[in-house]
C-alpha cells in the first residue's frame, strides 16, 4: 500500500507555509513551495491531455479538432461557457461532500445519494407550502431541509466507521444505493404526483417557487452558493479549532486521540457537513432546474464530484476552478459527439485518464528541488 | 390484407414499393428543399443500438438522412436533466438546427418547453402526447405512436398460443404508457382466451440487464410460457426467454432475429411515418402540426411480422385485430375493474386516442402485480 | 408452476445463488488476493465491465466463447498491472486510484464496446445439472457455467496456497507487515504488483462470464456497481477466500428475491427487494465490525484499516 496516509494533503498543510521561518526571502521562498502545487498538476494534465491525443490520433481523430471543440463548446463562447458554470455548480457541492471528509482522513463516495435524498426532502416539505407561504422563505426552508437530510444520511456513514469500523467509502456506497431506492420508491408511490402520468415525481414547485437566475445571466444562483460555501468551508478547515483538530485527526488518528480530541464527534461533524453540501446540491437540483424530485436527480453529479475533489488535492479554494474544467468538458461533449462523431464514452475515457494521470503526479512532489528553498536545496 | 399476404416475402416486397414510392417523394422534397437547407437535430436518453426505443427512433432517422437537403446531427445518452437543455441550444445555436426532436418522456417539462419560449422560430417536436394547446408555445409539439395497439395484437397472438394460460410481462416503471401496454396485452389475450392472465415484474429501471434476466427467469418458473416486456432494451429479456425454451414478443424494435424458435410477434414504432410528414411539410413550407398522435389508423404502430412460435390459429386473430384497430375498434370497453381494489376505472368504452386512458395509474383485474 | 409459492422462492433463490454469484466469486477472490497483500484495488468495476466487453467482443471474432474468457483475463490483468504499478509509486493513494481505473475502465470498455451491441456472439455453454429433475424451475436452476466450479475450485486453492505455500506466506507477510517483508529480502511492491494483476485476471473473468453466460449480453448497463459490491464481500468474507464464496452465493441469492417473489405475487415494495444485496450487506457488515475487532483479520498494510 502507499506509504502516504488516507487523504493526500491532510498532513501537508500542517508543515507548509505556517512553519517557515520569518525571513526576506519568506515570500519567495513560499511562493516556491507552493508553486509545486500548481505546477505539477498542470503538468499532469498536460500529460493527460497528450496520452488522450496520441489514442485519438490512433483510432484516427484530430486532437488538435478535439481541443478545439472542447475549447468552443465548454469556454469559447457565451452560451459555451454559461453551460458549463451551470453544470459546474452540482459539481462544486459533491465535490465539498468528498473534500471535507478527507481532511479528517476518510474517502467517501455518498455524495450521490445525499444529493438524492437532500433534492427529494427538500421537494417533499414544499408540498404543503406552496400557495401559502411565500416562496422566499419556503426555498429557505427547502434548502435548511436538504441539507438536513442529506447531512444525516452520510453522518450515518461516519458514525458506523466511528462506532463500529466499518469502512466508509463501502458504506457511504450503498447507502447510496439505498438512497436512491427510497427515493424511487416515495416517488412513484405515496408521494406521486398524479397530473404528469409519464414521469412519477413529486407535485411540480411552479415557476413562482424556484431559484432563479442570477440576472444577466442563464447561470442559477447555485453555483454562487457554491463558491461561497467553499471559501466558508476553507476558512473552517484551515482558520478554526474545529478544522485544525480534524486535520489532527486526519493525519494521526492514535495521536489525536491520545491527545483527548473528540475524534468521534469530530468524524461525525465532518461527514454531515458533507452530506449538507450535497443535499444542498440536491435542493438546487430541484428548486433551480427540475422544480419537482424524480429520478433524473441521480444523474451522476456525486460520482464526478469525487473526481473533482481528488483533482482538487481536496482543496476547497481549489474545487471550483477543477469543478469549472470538469464542467467544460462535460458541456463539450454534445458538441464532440456531433462533430467528430465520437461516442459520448470518450470524455469519460479522458476524464479517466486525468485522473490516473493526476494520481500518479502525486509522486512527484517532494522530488524536484526546484521548489525547496535555497537553504534546504543546498541540503538536499 | 389477408393471412396469406402477410408472409415475409410480401412484407418484403411492399417495402421495396415503398421505398421506390418514397423515392418518388424524395425527387420533389429535394427540389423543393434546394432553396434552403435543414438541419434536424435529435436527443436520445440512450444508446442509439441499444435494440430498442432508441434503436427505432434512430432506424428512422437514418431514412430522413437520405433526403437531399436536410441534414441530421444526432447526440445520444443525453440525462434528462438541463443537460438536454443545453445539448438542444447548442444544436440551434452552433450547428443551426430548425427543427429538434426530443425522443424521451423526461425532456419535455420543463426544459422543451422553456426553450420553445426562447426560441419562437425553431420547431421542437417531443415524443411523448404532452403538448397542451391551451398552456403551451405553438412551436412545441408532440408526436406519439400508441403502442399499446401493437400490444393488444401480442396479447391476441399470445393468447392462442399460450398453454398455459400465463403470460409474462417484464416492466421498467409503472407508468402511464407502461401499465397500458400490460392492460392492452391482457384485454388482447382475453379477447381470444378467456382464462389468460398476464403476470409482470417491475425492475425500477430501464435499464438494468441482470435483473431484467433474472425477472424473466422467475415468470418463467412461474409458469408463463410468453413472455413480452417494456425496458429500454428488450434483447436481454428476449434471450432469456429463448434460453428457457418459452415463447417471446418483442417491443419497441425488432428482435425476431434473437428468438428464431419462440418468437410470436412484436410491438414495434412506425417513426418513419411521422418523421417524413415533417420532412414533407417543412419542405413544402407548411406548419407542422402540434399534435400527432395515434395508432394503426394513422400507420404510427406496426406489429414485427410473425415468428416461428406463431401458429395458423393466432395468425389470424392477430392480423383481424390489425384490421379491427385500423378501423379503430377500441380496446378498452368497459366495465373494467382494477387488480387491487376491485372498483370499476373504465365505466365506459373509450376510443383508443382519448386522453382518459393517458392517466392510467392501475392495472386491471386479471393482471397479477402491482404498481408499488 | 404446480409447486407451492414458497418452494418457487427457494428454487429462484437457488438459480440466483448459482448465477449471480459467479461474478462475484471471480472479482471477491481477485481482490481477496490483492488485499491479502496489503492493497485496494477498487477499480475492479471498470475491469468487471472492460472483461465483459472484450470477452463479447473477442468471442464474436473468434467465434469460441472461452478464448473470449481468456482475452477478458488478459485484459483484465493489463488493467490490474496499470493499477499495481501506479499505486507502488511512492505517495500515490491506492483508494484514489482504483476510482480512477474505474473510471477509466469503464469509459474504454464502452468506447470500444459500441459496435459490439448489436451483434450476436457466441455463447458458453452451462452444464445441465438438473437432468434429473422432473421441474423445469429447478431444471433452469441447475443450468451451471463450468465457470461457477472453476470459481470454487480458485477459491480452495487460494486458500490453501496462502495458508501452505511458500508464495502464500510471502504475500501474507507482505500484506501484514511491509517492514518485515523488506528485512526477509521481499520486494514489498513486486508481490503487490503481481497480485494486483493477478485480481486483475479473475476480475476480467468475472466480467466474461456476465457478458457470455449470464445476461449473456454486452450493453451499457450491464454492471451495476457489482465490481464494488465485490470488494465489499471481501471485507465481510474477513479475508477467507472460502468464506469470499459463501459471501458471493448469498449476494446471489438477494439478488434473486426481488424478482421472485413478484412473480409468485408478493409485488409490494419491489423497490426495497431490489435493494436487498445492498441493505444486506450493509447490514452484515454493521454486524461484523467492531471498533476493535475489525482488525483481527485484516492484513495490517491496508489503508483502508488505517
């Protein structure tokens, strides 16, 4: 197995920029080190991006085609790049919910279904509401509720790998299939609507009581909300006791609770502030786009948002340009599939790769002293 | 047509007409169309070869390909989610698409809907018989071929072919569509048999391969010796009948070539109708219509010509319940009742168009499963 | 049939337990191996569908299904190899990157995989077991794949090669101990390496058998989550390959529930029914551990111990 704990980039922050040493080079010394972390994974994209090139070039496509198409359908124009922060936006979310997690030293992958059960939750308490209260604070509300319930259903994941050792990324897994079971199940049973026979979901929000757009643009407010609770949650991890005492735990379960932390609330904390963020991802899913839970919310968004997070180094500043790249490829794929006539596999071939490639960059750090400063270079 | 006309050979043979009538059409839309040039656009929820709902839509796209001057960008395993929102802007707006078509139930609310508002000059056509003339745009549209008329005749065919009186139907979700082609197949086996009974297993999804093998293992062990389904891909069930030695028809495309000794017959889309009365009217520069719905008497439904497992018998019946639906008898005469609670949900005899029979939610008595 | 209800269940229940669980048998035993050594490889998924697709494929061009297990092992073990190797780089997170050759496996199998829909392969044959009974049920229950013994038979000689032989206790040290294997002279990574390549194989197999035996059909929903449900029987198998196959025929036979029992007319809930391996298995697994037991088997080196 590696010989790096669980969560690359947990212990990394406690040895980083905090511990140098006040000097005049401090600054660019810092700056060294911490251009490590943008360099290298751009260099492992670029990588990436040439290994998918030499296999278009072999089954007989351009890359150079391939690039620009990614570039034109995900960044290149207005419509372009509007599409692609609207499906970045689900992404950020799941994304936080893989993150967080990490930090305190646990990967896991419920993501999908806290967004499912958040989405649904947050659909079902709007049923009695609507017509009578308004809709500012009924949205309040649904949201409050999707997050609630999505913070449960993976704080159920972190409990059982407290209590009772259960490995997490295997729970948080089926619960997610669970999830989206019950879902399906109140769906197109109890809590069916009855006025569309074709599509069981739940009673339709109205336009009157969904999220708008931010004005000017066709992008929800979702991915605003999403930005902000990323800057929130870095601000948490890195500036508070709490973070500081699950990045501990993270890096050291035996030290930290030797040291009396209350690692068991802490896992439990970190896994439903997870689930919170994909429920809220749910809540947007359905207030924003859909207006109503059906069983289009499993689309996907909590698997690529590992991805994301992985990509990230589970960074939270970090997730939302990834979740921006993601998102762009993810826009350009129609136009791949129309102009190269590429199956729509293809970006999940190059979304593979990224990240395989990316992962085995995790090596290079540490290796190049390029990035050491001057003193420990002349020691290394 | 008679029973002896509709042998393969002749089956053949009128389609070879056809083809050259079509061809015949082909010369003036051509002409007609040299002036200005149309791209149609077109969204699958799946695969385009999955053998299946998206195989039909695609088998009929393929012959508007042909036609001099409308040229086709397909996109397939679109969600339905905003991504096909998205997926059908950029056809408009990059490739210049004039006319999209939307091929699964879950794209229309609300995103067809909210991009016809958008985009007044581009025809979307969905299809699915939701459009709403009082609610929504009028260059919205919907197009829908009732397949459970082809249902029905599986369920005439199966009925005499059945020993022991058990069919089963493999199902995706109850809904609407779904539960009536289980109703019809029941109505169209008793019609000939009256002590059919359609037993069927939901799977939860429409795509899900091993339970869809396994739910057509346990009605076989159950008994049924047809068995028929509606899943987005109907190949798995199909062998698995096959496999178990028990008799298949088929759904949504053709898959007689899978089951050369069970096949009865199946219930197949007739796309092609629709898809070229666009092609013609948009050439000629006529509106097309917002509401295209039907059954045998508007050619949208065809049934897959007769398998070996077919006998003289249900030949018969079959191709006289065409010929009823052509004329359009109706299916739902009632009193009906349903399977749970025992209380009448068709009082009267519906006409098989009539949007009554859209909101089916119950499956009727003599069907043995259940909805949740 | 004439049978009562009950009996219908239990034979499905059977039919199921045969069926379904050889894939699982095939990826569990696989994995078992790797995590024996000390690594997890979760990527199995993508190889289960990559195996399924190239078993399909390689058996429609040869026209014999068997070679079309063997190129599916093969390319299984490629993937097993990629995963193994990256993973023995220093620093790199072995749970990260089986999501990543999940990923990817699973986009090159349905990449490549697209012309192969359509076309009718050939298919393995089962062995009739059941001649002898007069119920076609219990006839079709007892169809077996010869894949289903060579899985027992895979499973006995694992178990008995790591309890007995020299490579065994080689890669039970390696998994329990990465120090003490270096101080015998083991290089801690090759055995990792060829571990991970060898669940690779069976993966690939386990994917076959889906593709050529049963559904018997290659399309883009052939798997659903079954590579991951895999790795999860392995920790409640706590390691033992034999109990890995125990763990597979009751996965099994969940699986067959759902179906079943709508078919003898207990058609309420059908949603939960489908979820039963899931809800079982978490459920075992919620059984099983401890907070201070769950490490009694498990081989010291796995992170996802740590």
């Amino acid at each position: 197995m590696s010989n790096a704990p669980l969560a690359t980039g947990a212990p990394r922050e406690l040895v980083g920029p905090l511990a140098t040493p006040a000097a005049g080079s401090d600054f660019a010394a810092r700056l060294r080190a911490n251009s490590e972390y943008v360099v290298i994974p751009l260099l492992a994209l670029l990588i990436a991006t040439a290994l998918f090139g030499i296999f278009l070039l072999a089954i007989g496509k351009s890359p150079v085609d391939f690039i620009a198409y990614v570039w034109r359908g995900g960044f290149g124009t207005a419509f372009s790049l509007q599409n692609t922060l609207q499906r970045s936006a689900p992404l950020i979310l799941t994304a936080l919910a893989v993150a967080i997690p990490a930090r305190i030293g646990l990967i896991m992958i419920g993501g999908e279904g806290a967004l499912v059960l958040g989405g649904f939750a947050s659909a079902v308490v709007a049923i009695p509401m609507l017509g009578h209260v308004p809709p500012m604070p009924t949205l309040i509300l649904m949201a409050i509720v999707g997050m609630l319930v999505g913070g449960f259903w993976v704080g159920i994941a972190g409990f059982l790998r407290y209590a009772r050792g259960v490995n997490e990324t295997i729970s948080s897994l089926l619960l997610t299939y669970i999830g989206i079971a019950i879902m399906n199940f109140f769906v197109e049973g109890a809590l069916r609507d009855l006025s569309d026979p074709n599509k069981p979901s739940t009673k339709p929000l109205g336009k009157a009581y969904m999220v708008g757009t931010i004005p000017g643009t066709e992008v929800h407010w979702g991915i605003v909300f999403g930005a902000a609770l990323c800057v929130g949650l870095y601000i948490l991890m890195t500036r508070t006791t709490f973070g500081f005492a699950a990045r501990v735990t993270g890096g050291n379960f035996r030290a930290a609770l030797a040291q009396g932390l209350p690692v068991g609330r802490l896992i439990v904390a970190c896994s439903a502030i997870a689930g919170a963020c994909a429920g809220l991802a749910g809540f947007f899913e359905v207030a924003a786009i859909q207006g109503r839970a059906n069983a289009s919310l499993a689309a996907g968004y909590g698997f690529t948002g590992i991805l994301v997070s992985f990509l990230a180094r589970h960074n939270p500043l970090a997730i939302p340009p990834v979740a921006i790249l993601f998102g762009g490829l993810v826009a350009s794929g129609g136009l791949i599939q129309r102009r190269m006539g590429l199956p729509d596999a293809t970006v999940l071939v190059l979304q593979g790769l990224i990240f395989v490639v990316l992962l085995t960059s995790e090596t290079l750090y540490g290796r190049f002293s390029i990035f050491k400063p001057s003193g420990e270079r002349d020691r290394a | 047509m008679t029973a002896s006309e509709l042998t393969r050979r002749n089956l053949l043979k009128s389609a070879a007409l056809g083809a050259a009538a079509a061809t015949l059409d082909l010369g003036a839309i051509s002409r007609a169309l040299a002036a200005k040039d149309l791209t149609v656009g077109v969204v699958y929820v799946g695969a385009r070869d999955d053998f299946g709902w998206n195989q039909a839509h695609a088998v009929a796209i393929k012959s508007l390909k042909g036609v001099p001057g409308v040229k086709v960008v397909e996109e397939e395993n679109v969600p339905e989610t905003d991504a096909v929102s998205k997926s059908m802007e950029s056809m408009i707006n990059l490739d210049g698409a004039g006319l999209i078509l939307a091929t699964s139930f879950g794209y229309y609310k609300p995103f067809v809907l909210d991009l016809a508002r958008k985009y007044p000059d581009v025809e979307f056509r969905h299809a699915a018989p939701l459009w709403n003339k009082a609610t929504d745009p009028k260059n919205a549209g919907s197009y829908f071929g009732y397949l459970n008329q082809a249902h029905y005749v599986d369920g005439v065919a199966a009925g005499l072919c059945t020993k022991t009186n058990k069919i089963g139907f493999v199902a995706a979700k109850p809904i609407a569509s779904v539960l009536s082609n289980i109703n019809s197949v029941l109505l169209g086996a008793r019609s000939v048999n009256p002590k059919a009974t359609v037993r069927v297993i939901f799977t939860g999804d429409w795509s899900m391969p091993v339970r869809e093998a396994e739910s057509a293992n346990a009605l076989v062990d159950a008994g049924c010796d047809v068995i028929t389904c509606h899943v987005d891909g109907p190949k798995v069930v199909i062998e698995t009948a096959e496999k178990r030695g028990v008799m298949s028809c088929g759904h949504n495309a053709s898959q007689a070539p899978l089951a050369p000794k069970g096949f009865i017959t199946g219930a197949e889309y007739k796309w092609i109708t629709i898809y070229k009365g666009y092609a013609d009217d948009l050439a000629e520069g006529k509106p097309l219509p917002n509401f295209l719905a039907g059954g045998y008497e508007a050619d949208y439904v065809q049934n897959t010509p007769f398998g070996a497992a077919a006998t003289e018998p249900a030949k018969k019946a079959a191709l006289a319940a065409i010929a009823g639906l052509k004329a359009k008898k109706p299916i739902y005469v009632g009193p009906l009742k349903d399977n749970k609670t025992g209380k009448v949900v068709i009082d009267k005899t519906y006409d098989n168009l009539d949007p009554y029979l859209d909101k089916m939610d119950y499956l009727l008595e003599g069907v043995i499963g259940s909805t949740t | 049939m004439n049978e009562p209800a009950i009996l219908t269940v239990l034979i499905a229940m059977l039919g199921g337990a045969i069926r379904v669980s050889t894939p699982f048998m095939f990826v569990s035993l696989g994995e078992c191996l790797t995590e024996k050594s000390g690594r997890v490889n979760l990527g199995l998924e993508g190889t289960l569908v990559l195996g399924a697709m190239v078993a399909y494929a390689a058996s429609y061009h040869t026209g014999n299904p068997w070679l079309g297990v063997l190129a599916a092992g093969i390319a299984g073990s490629a993937l097993g190899a990629m995963h193994g190797s990256i993973c023995g780089l220093p620093r790199v997170n072995d749970v990260a990157v089986g999501i990543a050759m999940m990923l990817f496996g699973v986009g090159v199998a349905f990449f490549f995989g697209k012309p192969y829909i359509q076309p009718e392969a050939p298919r393995l044959a089962s062995i009739p077991l059941g001649f002898w009974s007069g119920s076609a049920s219990l006839k079709s229950a007892l169809q077996v794949n010869p894949l289903f013994f060579i899985g027992i038979a895979l499973a006995i000689v694992m178990a008995w090669a790591l309890r007995n032989t020299r490579s065994g206790l080689v890669v039970r040290t390696v998994g329990d101990s990465a120090a003490a294997a270096r101080a015998m002279g083991i290089s801690v990574n090759l055995v990792r390496l060829m571990t991970t390549t060898v669940g690779g194989f069976a993966a690939g197999v386990g994917g076959a058998f889906l593709s050529l035996s049963y559904p018997g059909s290659w399309n883009q929903g052939l798997s659903s989550g079954q590579g991951l449900m895999a790795v999860a029987l392995v920790i409640f198998a706590r390691w033992d390959p034999l109990r890995c196959i125990a763990a597979a025929l009751l996965f099994g036979a969940a699986g067959a529930i759902g179906p079943s029992l709508q078919a003898i007319g207990v058609t309420q809930g059908y949603y939960f029914f489908n979820a039963a391996p899931y809800i079982l298995t978490l459920g075992i697994m919620i059984a099983t551990s401890s907070a201070k037991h769950s490490a009694r088997d498990m081989p010291g080196e796995l992170s996802i111990a740590k």
